[in-house]
C-alpha cells in the first residue's frame, strides 16, 4: 500500500484484502487462468483511445456507476446493457465499468453483461492490488484494467501492471497529484489518468488535469477523470492538451445517456 493513504481509501482497500483472500478460497489461480484462455482476444482498449485522440477528437470513456462514496446512489435502476448500448450509440470510445459492490453497488455481473452488450473495449474499474485480480479481469472478459497509484506501492504497481501486459489487458494508471504522476510515468502503459476529486475532501477541481497536463509526455495520452460534467468542461480541458476524458455520473442521471455522450463527443 502507498504511503500517505486517505482514510477513505483505507477502508476501501482494508475489505479489498479480505475480497483478494476470499477469492483465492474460492478459486484457484490455475482456474482463473483457464477461464482467461476461453475468453475472446482483449479489445483493443488502448488503441480505441489513442486513435480517436491523435486525430483531434474527443475519446470518452463512458461509465457504469450505480453510487459512490461522495455522490451517494446515482442510478441504481439502469441496466448496465441499456447503459452501454446507449454508450456506444452516443460515439464512446470504451466503456468503464465499475465492479465493486461495497462503495459503488456495481458487480463481476455487471461488466460481463456491458462486454456482450457492445463491440466497444471495456475496462474493469475497481482497487486493484493483487496479480489474481487481474487474471480475473481477463476472466470475466475485461480489455483493460485500472492501477490507483495512491493505493499502491511501486513494487505492487510493477507486478499488476506486467501481469496485465502477460494477459494483452492495456492497463490506464491513475494519478492524483504530482508525487502520483512520476511515479506511473515510471511504467509503461501510455494511458494516463488523472482524477480531478481530491480523495480527503472529495471534492473536484479541473484544474488538477490543467496542472498536472504539464508534465505529461507527448508520447503518453491524459485522461482527465472526475468532475467532467459538460461540453464546456470538455472544452476547458482540451485548452490544456486533454483529448481524453472518463465520465460516469452525469451520464448516469442523464434521461437520455446516447445524447448526453454525442453532446460530449461533439464539443469542441
């Protein structure tokens, strides 16, 4: 676990050892390795984003989110199928689904059901801090994984991230602040979150991705998450080199998801 954690994260990550242990109880890593061979090729997350972006447009990553820790319940009715196919129907370029259930009501389920749903790649956003989480992302079908810097150590971080690259999941690292940020610039994956929501306050602020946008290389994508509710956000953003952006809640209490993701799509 990194140093310095925020007690909310904490607690999150205190019941994910308990998920991790229960886990290894119940199936063997041999088993999850298996089900991950019968598993149709990854999608080509990575990809989806990077062309999208380097071609001047807007690569949204559209998410599953039924509640969280600072919202509360969000949406706790739309199915996650309905969601993606209006996702992808909006101009999505991937899809997040959110599969823990304690902090954010979603399930293993749900990004299962999302997969079948759509063609689009589809990464399985969740706290991840054992290599078996990642084989079991491969398992339920994942395309991508996500690694939380600020919940992690470096050597964690490194074993997460090479057993996504064993298995063909892109991996997107997640950063908060400076500190977060050389420490995933230090790993391979191009794809580089930064999350606008302070983890102590739990408050959003864009100028964290605007800060932050700085001292990303050219040869890595920014991926502003947290906080980006409108057109005008999006435009913001891209004022800074942002080309990429992970949106959940505004589209989860959209009456009408497939045109709130066009209206996204489109700002410029």
């Amino acid at each position: 676990m990194a140093d310095g954690v925020p007690d909310r994260l904490r607690r999150i990550l205190d019941y994910k050892k308990d998920e991790v242990r229960a886990l290894r109880a119940e199936r063997s890593l041999a088993s999850l390795e298996a089900d991950a061979k019968e598993q149709s090729p990854p999608r080509d997350f990575a990809g989806s984003l990077l062309s999208i972006a380097r071609s001047g447009g807007n690569a949204l990553i559209c998410e599953m989110k039924r509640k969280s820790p600072s919202a509360g319940a969000i949406n706790t009715a739309r199915a996650p199928a309905e969601a993606a196919r209006a996702y992808q129907a909006g101009g999505a370029a991937c899809i997040s689904v959110l599969t823990d259930g304690q902090s954010f009501g979603g399930e293993i389920a749900d990004l299962t059901e999302v997969r079948s749903s759509v063609s689009l790649p589809v990464i399985r956003k969740d706290f991840m801090i054992d290599p078996i989480q990642i084989v079991q992302s491969r398992a339920i079908g994942a395309d991508a994984i996500l690694i939380i810097m600020a919940a992690v150590d470096d050597a964690c971080a490194r074993d997460l991230h090479a057993a996504a690259d064993a298995l063909g999941l892109a991996v997107l690292l997640e950063a908060h602040d400076e500190s977060e940020l050389e420490r995933a610039l230090a790993l391979p994956s191009p794809l580089v979150g930064v999350n606008n929501r302070d983890l102590r306050r739990f408050v959003t602020d864009l100028g964290v991705s605007e800060r932050l946008s700085a001292l990303i290389p050219a040869d890595r994508l920014l991926i502003s998450e947290s906080g980006v509710a409108s057109p005008a956000d999006i435009v913001r953003l891209r004022g800074c080199g942002a080309r990429s952006f992970l949106i959940g809640e505004v589209l989860m209490r959209a009456e009408d998801p497939e045109a709130a993701v066009r209206a996204l799509v489109e700002a410029r």
